[in-house]
C-alpha cells in the first residue's frame, strides 16, 4: 500500500523559515518524480514545486529564491525548505508522487503552513 505522509507544518511569522518533509512507502521511491503543490480553500491547487528521478528542480515563480525542494532516495523523503514566508503562503501543503498522462498518481494527506504577520 503506497503511503505518502507529510510533516513539518506549523504556524510561523512572516519571515520565518518551516521545512517540510514527505516520506514515502509502498512503491520505489527512486522511480518516480515528485512535487509539491499547495491549496487554499476556495481556489485551485497550486503546484508549487517539483523534483524528478534525477534531481531537475522546478518552482512557481511566487515561490522561486525562497523555497528549495530536494530528494533522498535513500531515505525515500522528499524535503521542501521554504525561506522568507509570506502571509500568501499560508495553504495545506500535499506531497504527489509519479507523474502520468492524468496528473500525480500519489498523494500525502497535506500539511497546514500558517503564516503571520
């Protein structure tokens, strides 16, 4: 059974940094891209970043410069370091694994990120 869960969220004060962490089980960690994609109630599900099998990172441009996505295969975790947050970051934040002609195949419960002034 494929399991991705998500930790590290919390509430933090605009400026601050939170790292989030996605542990994946159930199928091989190594063989898929992953991402990351935030909500906020009332509008669409924002990708917010993404890493492949061989570690090509991409971000949202609202995110770019202060948010860093990374990837252990060996520990089948994949990171988002996010820097410099803003009151517009606030969103549960989900992990997604294996990409397809549908969209991510996988996906994490979510993790709430709260910013404040």
């Amino acid at each position: 059974q494929v399991q991705l869960v998500e930790s590290g969220g919390g509430s933090v004060q605009a400026g601050g940094s939170l790292k989030l962490s996605c542990t994946a089980s159930g199928y091989q960690f190594s063989n898929c891209g992953m991402a990351w994609y935030r909500q906020v109630p009332g509008k669409e599900r924002e990708l917010v970043s993404s890493i492949s099998i061989g570690g090509i990172t991409n971000y949202a441009d609202s995110v770019k410069g202060r948010f860093t996505i990374s990837r252990d295969n060996a520990k089948g975790t994949m990171y988002l370091q996010m820097n410099s947050l803003k009151n517009e970051d606030t969103a549960v934040y989900h992990c997604a694994a294996c990409r397809t002609s549908n969209g991510m195949r996988y996906w994490g419960q979510g993790t709430q990120v709260t910013v404040s002034s």
